[in-house]
C-alpha cells in the first residue's frame, strides 16, 4: 500500500532551490518512495532527530547527485510529510 506526499512548507522552498535538471528526478524518486516508505527509509539515528530519512542518487551525464529526504509519517499515517530535500554532487 502507498502513501499519499504531502509537502512542508521547507521542502517546497528546498524543490524551489535545486537545480531545475534535478526537479523531475527528485520528485519521481520522492513518490516511489512513497510506494513503500516502511522499506526504503532509515529510522533516525539519534533519540532526539524528529525525522526519518530516506536517500538515493541521481545519474546524469557527466555528474552524480545524492539526494536526502527527511520526512515523517502524518499522525493517520496515511501519508508521508517531506519536510526537506537536500541534493549533493558526488
């Protein structure tokens, strides 16, 4: 079973500032995670970090980029809550 995606108000603003050859990329990674959270995500390593994460990576001619999501389940648990999205060339 999926989950719906909702977006924080940061993640918008996060989406906002990648590069635009990544938007497509990020978001379809994003809602296929959403397909089987449970798996694909790592519970936070620390007690007091709020937010599970999720990363995969992007492969584009000439450049790589990891991608983090963290996010947190909605309280019906109905849905996924991006709370922010970081990309990074390696």
């Amino acid at each position: 079973m999926g989950f719906a995606v909702e977006w924080a108000p940061r993640a918008e603003d996060d989406l906002d500032r990648l590069p635009v050859r990544l938007l497509s990329f990020v978001i379809d990674g994003i809602y296929q995670f959403a397909d089987d959270p449970v798996r694909l995500s790592r519970r936070p390593s620390l007690a007091n970090q709020v937010y599970q994460r999720y990363s995969f990576s992007i492969d584009l001619p000439g450049e790589s980029f990891e991608v983090l999501v963290f996010f947190q389940y909605t309280q019906d648990e109905m849905a996924i809550e991006i709370a922010g999205v970081v990309a990074t060339p390696f």
